[in-house]
C-alpha cells in the first residue's frame, strides 16, 4: 500500500516505539498523564481541504473519506480508548476515532466545568488530525449522568420497569441527554436491554424486566428520547446475557457465562429485544462478554455480521464490550483482534492495551497479512462516519451549555416522581398504610438514612459506595429525611434511636444492601442478612420484633431478596429498589401524600433460591411457578 502523508509519519512513529508485536503483554499499561494540549489549527487541516459537504448525500460524504483514508487513518476510527490511557496528542497522533470514560472515570475536577475542559481538549485534538474527522465521547450514564459528582440520580432499570411508564422514562432520557450534552458527552452505553432471567445476577438491577415486552416498552423509550436530544444510544448487551447458567461465570457464579438455549428461544425472546432497538432508531450496540452454548459472543460472525446486521439490517455501530476482545480464545492479542473484527465488531473498546490493539489491527488488515480484508475495515469506519454523520458531529453541532446547573428543580422534581412510581407494596395487614401524619414513627435500620445505599452501583465509581458519617456519597435526600418532613408537617415524631422503638406507633425497619456492580454483585443466596444484604439487617429485625408494635419493611435493593420465613411477622411490606439520590419521595407514598401505589413487580419474587430462576415463562411453559409474589403483582391503598 502507497501511504502519503502523516501515513507515512504514523508508520515510522510506530516502527521506532516498538510497537511491531502484538503480544501479550502490555505495553501502555500506565494511565497517561495529560500534559496541556494546545491546538495548532483554527480551522480545518492543512494537509486536506475539507471533504464534508452538507449539500451531499450521507453517503456520498463516506464514500468521500474512504477514498481519502489511509488504512491507519481508518483502523484509527476503529479504537475507543479510556480516557485515563490516551491523551489529546495520542488521540491527534493515531487518529482515534472514539475516546470514553468507564464507570468511576472522571476529570480531577469532577464537575461540569472539568469535563466540559477535558472532553474539549481530545475534541480539538481530533479536530487537528489530517482529516480532522470529529471524535466521539462516551460514557456509562445509566442511571443519570452517573460519573459526575453531586448530580441527581435517578431509580435503576428494574425501579423504571416497575412504573411500566414509557412517558416518564422518556422524561428521565431527556433530562440526562441535556446533561450530558452540556459537558460534551456524545455517547452514552445505555439502555441496558437484558431479559432477565435469574435475580442472582448482579447486573439484575440493570434490566428493566424479566419480559421481552415490557424491556421493548422502556427501552426503546429511553432510547428514542435520548437520541431525539443529540445523545447517541447503546442497547446492551448483545445477546442473551440475562440468561446465563447459574455456575457458569467466570466468577463460578453467573458474570460473563453461558447460555444454553434453543435458536428458537433465543430469537424470540432475548434477539427480538435488539430487532425492536434497531427499529426504534438505536445507533450503536454493545456485544456482551458472555457466550452462548460455549462460543463467546465477540468471535461469533453468526450473531454479529449475519443475524444483526443482515438479518435485522442494523446499519450502526457495534462495539466491544471494555477489552471484550482479550477475553477471547487464543494465544495472542492479534488472534484475538482479528476474531473480532471479522465476526463483524466495528469497534474495540479498550484501556490499557489500545496502542496495542489498534497495532494488531494494523498488521491484520496490512496488504502482507490480510487476516481483515478491507471491505470489513471499510465497513465499519462506514458505519462509524455515518453515525457521526447523522448525529451532525461534522456541522459542529455539538456545542457545549456552560450555563447548565446540575440538580435543576424539574430534574429533582423527575426524580421524586420516579421513586414514587416504582414503590411496589407487597403486604398491607389491617391497612397499615399509609401513615398518619401525627404517628410517631420509629425508623431504623442501614438503608434508612443513606444516599450511597439508595444509589446502588454505577454511582460515582464502578460499585458505587456508601455514605460515611455526614459525608453523603451524593448530594440529595435519604429516605430518613422525607420520613422526618412529613413529620413536621403533621405534628409527628420520627424516632431513630432504636434502644427507644417500644415508644413508636409504628416500627418502619428500613433493610437494603452493600452497593454492588457486576461480578461483585452475583449472589447464591440472597438472603436478608447474609451476602450483599447488610449483616444489620437481622438486629433490626429483631429490634423490630421485641418492640411488639406494628412493623413496616422498607427493602432497598436491586432485586428481590428471600422473605418467605419473615414477612408473615411484617404489618406491611414495600420494594423500595434502588430509588438513587432523591430518597425522601419514598415517605410521601407511605404516608399517602396526594399519592398511591403505582408500581408493579417487573420480576417474579421467589419463596426459596431452590426456585431459581423462576420467571412468568414457566407459567406459560405450564410449568410449576410457585412465586411468593407473581410477575406483575401490587396492592394499593384501596386493596
């Protein structure tokens, strides 16, 4: 191949650092330190007169790049590298294409006006490449604008499934498309459109169902508003992930395991959700680690070149879960790369390892190698330039809002309303609740009056975290506080001293869980005070019990957790899940403020792990689906 150019430049660099074995061991394995990056062109480059033209088709405009590319050029549009290992003039360097922030990556200045800055300086980096073809930025925002700081985060998935409303979920979409758009995110790696199938998943909380339909339903939802504001989607993970074997993981329990189903199954019921994302507009899809019947996701053409992009006509980009690739069967990292690409991955997100990967590529797709032909590296930048295409990334569209203030009222007020919606009240005995407002309240336990618990994973870092003392992991409001303001309203007493429980009306014990994420977050168990639930949990309970007052249980989780052996002492029962920073709206449900219950079970809550999984299927299988609560079931005040 003739290179020209910075081609011939990139090609010397990479030669001199070494850089001509793809092995397996790293190379770029420390986080990169930024060094102020200052731009050297005002406007276009000046090796190439700029080939967008807006009066021009799409695709006349790709058709324009490709011919001008050379291959590092387009192998560089290949890689999405994270943040902490590329710099701005890496980024100019290589050309790369896509740059992100994984879960807990942030600026030093974790704030708008840090991010905005950093996102700006790989942005004019790219802007100064030979071709200057915009960058994309991405991040995990899965539950708000979750890596910031201090920001407003809303219920997980399975809460949003809960309120089965696709108008507010498309609210809440909105709302973190325009925060994330005001610092200069392009990208955001949600929704998360996995059926789940088993509840000892730790990523449970992140699917919004255990029914196809109803993740369709919110889903394309979020999808749709997010990418109506400028805010790119990414439905994940594809495929099957929910219904990995318990046993299976790479953990012994269920992450990134196996699925044994049938064709037919996996068509209808976990391949379907991706046909509707890619008819509601979805312009990227994230492939999961997991496998099926043996053979990891990431290597299969199968799934990805035949049955998504042809069969569906998926006409967007597909990515590498983080360093997906390297998860991959055989002995190096080229092997591995050349795999992937050829089984139709656009995309490959990497960290520590991306100079490596993109050598890899390099090499395979090289005219002495041709492990990648170039009609599959033509097809992916095609569909990486489209959607930067369609998104306006070359009209400069992507101006940022220096004036946005996080927490606005409206987006509080969203997130209020949310938590409201997805309560899910189980038990009522005598009609318990809601509340009186003069009542004295005893509400006690580790869930009650924390803003880390209420959040759950994915906050602030990967596995979220808790509360210490006055230190709020986040900004907003506990459960404890909205209990406390309908107390002054009404001329009640909120008792938080549990050595004082025998003085209440009303004992409300307030249970939940350690934050968690994937991996760390599958269980065997799920038991009330065992695992990831707080060992806490069972002295409340027994605080609780020898108080001899009624007794209300809040459960903070994200997921069902096994009650069957105590709720026969409960008064009332209410599935809080994982409600995020805006913790006092669960207070004016149980108090009945000008509200009812609205949720409903999104999962089916099992009697014993023995069960699991169990989900409404086997009922339509006619097999024995003996849940304590049935898929779909709630009370409300009226009950």
């Amino acid at each position: 191949m003739s290179l020209k150019g910075l081609g011939r430049v990139l090609l010397t660099t990479l030669l001199a650092m070494s850089l001509c074995c793809c092995s397996n061991t790293g190379s770029n394995t420390r986080k990169v330190s930024n060094k102020p990056y200052i731009s050297t062109n005002s406007g276009n480059n000046s090796e190439v007169t700029a080939i967008y033209n807006k009066q021009k088709s799409i695709k006349d405009n790709i058709s324009a790049y490709i011919s001008k590319m050379t291959l590092e050029e387009k192998v560089g549009q290949m890689i999405m590298a994270e943040k902490d290992y590329i710099s701005a003039h890496d980024v100019k360097t290589y050309g790369v294409g896509c740059v992100f922030a994984e879960g807990g990556s942030a600026p030093k200045d974790n704030n708008p006006d840090g991010w905005r800055s950093m996102i700006e300086t790989y942005k004019k980096a790219a802007n100064d490449s030979r071709l200057s073809i915009p960058l994309l930025f991405a991040t995990d925002a899965v539950h708000g604008n979750n890596n910031m700081k201090d920001t407003i985060i809303y219920p997980h998935n399975i809460s949003l499934g809960a309120t089965r409303n696709g108008k507010l979920t498309r609210q809440i979409g909105a709302a973190v498309a325009d925060e994330l758009k005001a610092i200069g995110v392009d990208w955001t790696f949600s929704p998360c459109v996995a059926v789940s199938n088993d509840i000892r998943w730790g990523r449970d909380y992140e699917c919004f169902s255990e029914t196809p339909d109803l993740v369709t339903m919110m889903a394309t939802a979020l999808i749709t508003e997010l990418q109506n504001k400028g805010i790119i989607a990414c439905a994940k993970h594809y495929v099957a992930d929910g219904a990995v074997e318990f046993g299976s993981g790479t953990n012994g329990l269920l992450d990134r395991g196996n699925t044994n189903i049938s064709t037919e199954e996996l068509k209808d019921k976990y391949i379907s959700v991706y046909k509707d994302a890619v008819k509601s507009g979805v312009k990227t899809i994230m492939v999961s680690y997991s496998s099926i019947k043996g053979r990891k996701n990431h290597s299969e053409r199968d799934l990805i070149e035949y049955k998504l992009k042809q069969d569906i006509g998926f006409q967007g980009i597909v990515i590498s879960d983080y360093e997906g690739v390297e998860y991959l069967d055989g002995n190096s990292l080229y092997t591995k790369v050349v795999n992937a690409v050829n089984a139709g991955i656009d995309v490959l997100v990497e960290g520590k390892r991306w100079k490596e990967t993109y050598k890899c590529l390099l090499e395979a797709a090289s005219q002495k190698r041709q492990d990648v032909n170039m009609d599959r590296i033509d097809d992916a930048v095609s569909r990486v330039l489209r959607v930067k295409m369609e998104t306006g990334k070359f009209e400069g569209k992507d101006v940022t809002n220096k004036n946005y203030k996080l927490r606005q009222t409206s987006n509080v007020q969203l997130a209020e309303q949310a938590v409201k919606e997805s309560l899910v009240l189980l038990k009522n005995k005598r009609k318990i609740l809601p509340l009186k407002k003069s009542d004295k309240v005893a509400v006690i336990g580790p869930a009650s009056d924390n803003i880390g618990v209420q959040c759950g994973g994915w906050t602030k870092t990967w596995q979220g975290g808790l509360d210490d003392g006055d230190e709020k992991w986040m900004s907003g409001t506990t459960i404890l506080d909205g209990f406390k303001e309908m107390a002054d309203k009404g001329g009640g007493l909120i008792i938080t001293d549990p050595s004082r429980v025998k003085e209440a009306d009303v004992v409300l014990a307030v249970l939940g869980e350690h934050p968690y994420a994937e991996g760390k977050g599958d269980e065997k168990a799920l038991g009330l005070s065992d695992g990831l639930a707080f060992k806490e949990n069972a002295e409340v309970l027994r605080i609780a019990y020898q108080s001899n007052k009624p007794i209300v249980v809040i459960l903070v989780s994200g997921r069902p957790r096994i009650i069957t052996n105590e709720i026969n002492k409960w008064d009332a029962m209410v599935e809080a899940w994982l409600p995020g920073t805006e913790g006092r709206a669960v207070a004016q449900v149980i108090y009945g403020e000008n509200c009812n219950f609205k949720g409903r079970l999104p999962v089916s809550w099992p009697k014993s792990v023995e069960q699991l999984p169990i989900t409404i299927e086997k009922l339509d299988n006619n097999e024995v689906y003996d849940a304590l609560f049935q898929y779909g079931f709630s009370l409300k005040y009226s009950n």
